[in-house]
C-alpha cells in the first residue's frame, strides 16, 4: 500500500492510496464516521484498472489524527473478532 497527500488543509485532506483493497478503507471510513469530529469522510475507487483510491476528510480537528485513531480503532476490532474465533471455534 502506498500512500500521498493530494492535498491539505487544517481541517480537511485527500490522499492518493495504491496497491490496497478498498475494503480496507471503507472500514477505516465507518470508524472516521462513528467518530463525532468527523464532518465528512469518503473513499471511491478512482479506476479499477490503476488500483488507485482516493479518501477525504473534512474533521473539526487534526485529520491525520483522526485517520490514525480510527486505524488503530479498526485494528483492535479485527484482533478482538480473531481471538473471538480462534476461542471458539476449533480447526481439525
């Protein structure tokens, strides 16, 4: 995955991601969403065949702040939903 700025303000940002699922993002969005600073956050996939997405987020704080929150937010659930499976369920 690699990742730039397109462009910055104090309370907004769009960034350029490559070589991702897009299903990674809109999860990361649902968390930037849940979060109540949040005005706008939006992800679409600029082409299908440049592996190319584009995320914005407009917030009342820091964006770059509230992305890494809401990342760290998504990671905590993923590992929660594995330890959940993994004690309940039993691979032969």
């Amino acid at each position: 995955m690699h990742a730039q700025v397109v462009s910055s303000a104090p309370k907004e940002i769009n960034l350029s991601i490559k070589d991702t699922d897009v299903g990674i993002l809109y999860i990361i969005q649902h968390e930037l969403l849940k979060t109540s600073g949040i005005d706008f956050a939006g992800v679409i996939v600029k082409h299908p065949l440049t592996n190319e997405c584009w995320m914005r987020i407009n917030s009342n704080s820091k964006p770059i702040k509230e992305i890494k929150n809401a990342t760290e937010t998504a990671i905590k659930t993923a590992d929660d939903l594995k330890k959940l499976f993994n004690s309940t369920i039993k691979v032969k």
